[in-house]
C-alpha cells in the first residue's frame, strides 16, 4: 500500500499538493474522477486544514465531471445555481429567509453602488417578518412549557429536601456536574452507576421575553427594519 504523504497548511509541499489538486480538478472526467476522489483521501494524511481543501477539491472536481459529461454543458447562470444550491445545502440548510454574497472587487468599479446599497427587497422584508412572526410564537410556546416545568420543579425539590435533611446544605452533593475536572467527571459517572438519587434539576428558561433578542422580533414583526437597512425593489 502506498505510503500516504503527511500535509501541514503553510508548507511548500501542500502548496504544490493543492496546485496539483487545482489542476487536475478542472480538468477530471467521470471516468478519471474515482481516481482523483481516492487520490485525494488515500494518499495523503491532512491535518485540520489541509482536509478542507481536499474537500474543495473534491467538489469542484465532481461539478466539472458531471458537466463535461453528455448531460452537462450548463451556462454560467446555472452554474450560478448550481453554486447556491451547494452553498445552502452543505452549510445553510435551517436558513429561511435568503442569503447574499458581496464581491469586494467591485468596490474598484463604481458602477455597482448599487450591490453595496443597504436595502433589502419587499419579499426578503415580507419573509423576515414571517420569520420572526415564528420565533416569536415558538418562544411564546417555549415560555409557556417553561412555567409549568418550573411549577413542577418547585414541588420536586421541596419534597427532596423534605426526604434528604442536608440538601441545603450540601447542594454540590446532591445536584449534576456540569463542569469539572477529571476526577470530578469520575465520581461523577460512579454515583450514576450506583443508582445516586440526584435532586431535580432546575429548568432552564429559552429566550427571555423581556430580553433584546425577543425584542428585536417584536420589532420587526411591527415595521421597523433593522440595522439602518431599508426596503428598495
């Protein structure tokens, strides 16, 4: 088996790896694409950034293939698709309301003024405030189940401290770890084995209705658009 070469982001031999890899990428067939994927996970070893680029190289490769098969030759507006369609399908799949990218270079050009205008349109704006319609109902929601699940913790923990004497004393005995060192995590898992009775734990309130962020919804779902954007078709 071939021996896989080791890659660390910064060195000259990655820089040739993705120079190589950026070649053979554009030009990949479906028949040479197996190879290339193979190439790209058996013959090296990738640290934490050197896979990201394995993966982008990847994707492109796998794009150009399917294009330059019998069914491909796609225009550079389908190619534009094709690029959102990856986009929200690989990191922005529980987006709802719309996505924009900016090209710096065209700051150079003045004629795109309009790309770095702060407007949105009526149906990104109408979208919005569905959308924060919704979080305010699944808070309202959260908040309501929140009072009960308080109400019911309250009576749990009197009945505790009525059983076990010391609990108000001795809190950190009785209540769940959340954060500690080794040993602590393993005292921790032995009492868990031993069938330790913790006290109930408290719970824990979603987004606050007087806080900002539930605010900022109640606001926008009233008219106010934020950030010193407005709304320009």
């Amino acid at each position: 088996m071939k021996e896989r070469i080791a890659l660390s982001e910064g060195t000259e031999e990655f820089s040739k790896a993705k120079s190589d890899w950026d070649r053979r990428s554009s030009e990949v067939t479906l028949n040479s694409l197996p190879e290339f994927l193979a190439d790209l996970t058996e013959g090296y070893q990738h640290d934490y950034g050197t896979i990201c680029h394995a993966i982008v190289a990847a994707a492109i490769a796998s794009a150009n293939a399917v294009d330059r098969s019998p069914v491909g030759g796609i225009t550079g507006f389908q190619a534009g698709a094709v690029m959102w369609g990856f986009v929200r399908a690989w990191n922005f799949t529980s987006n709802k309301i719309g996505l924009k990218m900016l090209d710096y270079d065209n700051f150079m050009y003045p004629q795109y003024a309009d790309q770095f205008d702060k407007t949105i349109t009526s149906d990104i704006w109408q979208s919005m405030q569905k959308q924060a319609a919704t979080l305010i109902a699944e808070a309202d929601e959260e908040h309501a189940a929140y009072l009960k699940k308080l109400a019911q913790y309250n009576l749990d923990i009197i009945n505790f401290a009525e059983k076990y004497q010391d609990y108000h004393s001795n809190k950190d005995h009785y209540e769940r770890l959340s954060i500690g060192n080794c040993g602590q995590w393993e005292k921790e898992r032995l009492k868990q084995e031993s069938g330790f009775e913790f006290a109930p734990s408290e719970p824990c309130e979603g987004v606050s209705r007087e806080g900002r962020v539930y605010l900022h919804w109640k606001a926008i779902v009233g008219g106010w658009v934020p950030f010193g954007y407005r709304v320009e078709d």
